[in-house]
C-alpha cells in the first residue's frame, strides 16, 4: 500500500478512493496512536470534527464520529466550518485532536481527512507515519482495544463554534473596515456562512458570490481557482477590492478595484510591510517557498525585509516558521499563515487583514501590490520522463546552467520533480515574457531528452 498521507491529509475521490471504510479505520487508528503518544495524558480524549458542505462530507462526518466514538473519544461535531476554524476550535476548547473533511479546492467529486493534534496543529510526519502503520495492521487483521459501557466516547453538536470562530477573527483586525466595499466569492464552500458575517461585522459593505453551498457545486467555476466571476462582479459593483476563498477557505487570492488579481507573493508583500510597521513581523522575516516571484524577493530585499525560502508545500513553510519564531509565511496559491493568530493558513484572516490594510492607509489595494512587480513567471508540465534523474543528469545541469548564464540577475530557473505525478515542471522566470517561455520551451525539450 503506498502512503495515504500527502501533504495535505488524506484525499482521493469520495466513496472510491476515499470510503467510509477507511475514514472510520483511520479514525479508530489516529485516537490508539494518539493515546500511545501520550497525547490524552489519562484521561478521556475529545475531538472537533467540522466538514466543507461536500454531500460526501456527510458520510464521511458519521464514519470519522463513530470511530472516534468507538475509540473512546468524546465527540464535538461543529458542522460546515473552514479549515482553520477546525484547527481554531481544537485549541480554544483544549481539544485533543481535531478532523476536517475537506479536499480544499478539489472538484466536488474529491474528499479528504486532515487531523490535528492539540493546540489546532497538524500532525508531524512520524505520527501520520504511525497512524497508517496502525490502521494497515487492523486491515491485515490485527483487533482493535475496543472501550465499553461508559469507555466508549459521546457525541454532541457544539453549534457555538462558528460565533467564537467569528470573535477570533474581530478581535485580531486591527482597525475596521467600514467605508471598503468588498465582493466575497466563497467558492460555494465552507466559509460561505462565516466569512460574508465577519467582513460586515468589521464594517464593510459585502457583496457576496458563490455562497450558496448544495452539496455539489463547492469550487465550480469560482472561488480562489476560478477568479473570472470574482474579476467580473468587481467592476460590476464598483468594489473597493474582492476576496476569494476555496472550498475549505484555507487560502486566499484577491482583486483590486480594477479587476486585476492580486495574488498570494503580493498578498505576502502587503501583510509584511504592515506586519513590521506595527513591530508585528518578528525577526523582520517572512517565509514563503521556493515557488515565489523573484519580483517578490526583490521587493522584500529593497524593503529591507529578509527573505527564507522552503520547499513548495505550506506545512513546509510552517515547519520553518515554527522552528525559527518566525510570524508571517505563506505561498503563492494564496496559503498564508499568521502565526501568532493562526496555526494553519486562513484565508478569512488574511482577506480580513488585507482589506484592513486598505482602510488603514487610505490606499487602493492596486497601490498597495504595486510594493512588488511580477516577474513574467512561465511554467511547463514535461510529462512520461523519469523524474528520479532531474538532479544527477549531467546533461541537464549544463542545460540548466546555460539558462541561467542566459537570465542573469534579472531572471530564474527551477525545475522540480513533481511529488503526485510522473513529470517534472520546469518553471523559468524572466524580465520579458517572450525570453521565460523560451528559455522555458528550451528547458523542457531538454528534459525530455535527458530523462525520457
């Protein structure tokens, strides 16, 4: 059985790849693993599990609550709420581990299961490592300890939860936002109920699209992967900017009032000038990917902000911000992490403070991204090549150090062996549009060469 754990959780195709089965199984697993960790310390375990409005998060839901439950743990079921609500909640209510059934910005088809550990954090590897070592050896036949009588857990509504995650958010704005019009494009997803209640509450006048959840349209055709609707209502009602989140509204991307996107590296810029003019930027640091505009590194080097690049994946840009204390971290896509208000990336959060910037300063959002300029950024899918060879080819290190030589300063090469799929993406970054798709053609046609 290869891993289940991405990067990101468990997620395939509901109810084939991703079944009751094995949601429950997974369940009873990470509650054993949990208390071998020590995690419950003696006493009875409780878990937040919250969903996107997937129909298949509804089985999923049932089966993730009757394994826990049958595990022995003590149940909180806080319904449709976003990703980082699920991790808010789990450390608010001193929680032992949290659940989310989501698969982010997945077509609806797809679903998946995000555990966290006490304190709202997700787990480290070794103990997602462990879980499906446990649950493959109860597949292979290994009897699970099963709790009876007063042992087994007990399982309860708590539908507070959406209000204190709403309060959370209030008191973290720094200022209002009453003037800022605001179009919110929910994606049909889990924060179509909290995020249009939190930016009017904050004072905005909101116009929302794709909030109107029914189980099958969660990220069709909007939200953070679909901008054009979100674009288009912009100018349509004359906004001040537009937020967009995805299905479980753990990132976001935006709009400034002239239809242009404004995306995760210039959300980043904007959140770390703020950050620091408030002394709220430790260590005058921000952690983004190796994925990021050069613009943005650029940008931050003229600002005097320093730069720590990580691997592409934001529980790789977490791990680094842990470590070193660093507050502000995130990814192009949109995923940004505020450490000190947040323990996962919240795109709530980060709109919130976005359209707090813009009231603040008095700025036009387009103003405020303007700090960076975006590089032309060309990407090439080089599909059916044996990725295990992009770094000992020799062939392809000249290739790559003959871009390079050609770019100069003003331009970059990445090529990266994909972590899913069997390809290998080259990205090239270049002052004109024409030389990164060039150079980038180049590049792939050397991959193919090398490594088909």
């Amino acid at each position: 059985m290869g891993r289940l754990f991405g990067t990101d959780g468990v997620r395939g195709v509901a109810n084939a790849d991703l079944t009751a089965e094995l949601a429950l199984g997974l369940s009873v697993a990470a509650a054993h693993v949990l208390a071998e960790a020590g995690t419950f310390e003696g006493h009875k375990p409780t878990a937040v599990v919250g969903r996107d409005p997937r129909a298949s998060g509804e089985f999923l839901e049932a089966a993730v609550v009757a394994g826990l439950a049958s595990a022995g743990v003590d149940v909180l079921r806080v319904g449709v709420l976003p990703t980082p609500a699920v991790a808010h909640l789990t450390g608010a209510l001193g929680a032992d581990l949290g659940v989310m059934l989501s698969a982010s910005h997945n077509a609806m088809p797809d679903n998946g299961i995000k555990f966290f550990a006490r304190g709202g954090h997700k787990l480290a590897d070794e103990l997602e490592d462990r879980i499906e070592a446990v649950y493959d050896s109860h597949r292979h036949g290994e009897p699970w300890q099963r709790p009876t009588g007063a042992g087994v857990g007990r399982v309860r509504s708590y539908d507070e939860g959406s209000e204190q995650y709403i309060a959370h958010l209030l008191a973290v704005l720094p200022n209002r936002l009453d003037g800022l019009k605001i179009v919110l494009d929910e994606a049909h997803g889990a924060a179509s109920g909290v995020s249009p209640e939190v930016f009017a509450r904050a004072g905005a006048q909101v116009v929302t699209i794709g909030a109107d959840p029914d189980g099958l349209n969660i990220n069709d055709g909007c939200g953070s992967t679909h901008l054009d609707l979100l674009k288009a209502a912009v100018l349509e009602h004359g906004a001040d900017l537009g937020i967009a989140h995805d299905g479980d509204a753990d990132r976001c991307l935006a709009v400034d009032h002239t239809g242009e996107e404004v995306d995760g590296d210039q959300i980043l810029a904007v959140l770390a000038l703020a950050l620091r003019e408030r002394s709220a930027l430790p260590s005058d640091t921000v952690v983004a990917t190796v994925m990021s505009n050069l613009g943005f590194k650029l940008a931050m080097e003229r600002e005097g902000i320093r730069l720590v690049q990580t691997a592409v994946g934001d529980r790789y840009v977490l791990e680094e911000m842990k470590e070193h204390g660093y507050g502000l971290g995130g990814e192009q896509s949109g995923h940004v992490i505020i450490l000190d208000h947040a323990t996962t990336g919240d795109g709530t959060l980060t709109g919130l403070l976005l359209a707090a910037r813009v009231a603040q300063t008095g700025r036009t959002l387009r103003d405020l991204a303007s700090v960076m300029e975006r590089l032309p950024q060309v990407l090439i899918n080089v599909p059916d090549v044996d990725k295990s060879r992009v770094r000992t080819s020799a062939d392809l290190a000249a290739a790559v150090t003959e871009a390079e030589r050609e770019l100069g300063a003003t331009g970059r090469v990445l090529l990266r062996p994909s972590g899913t799929e069997p390809l290998v993406r080259v990205m090239v970054e270049a002052a004109d549009i024409e030389q990164a798709r060039a150079v980038a053609g180049r590049l792939a046609d050397a991959v193919k060469a090398a490594l088909g």
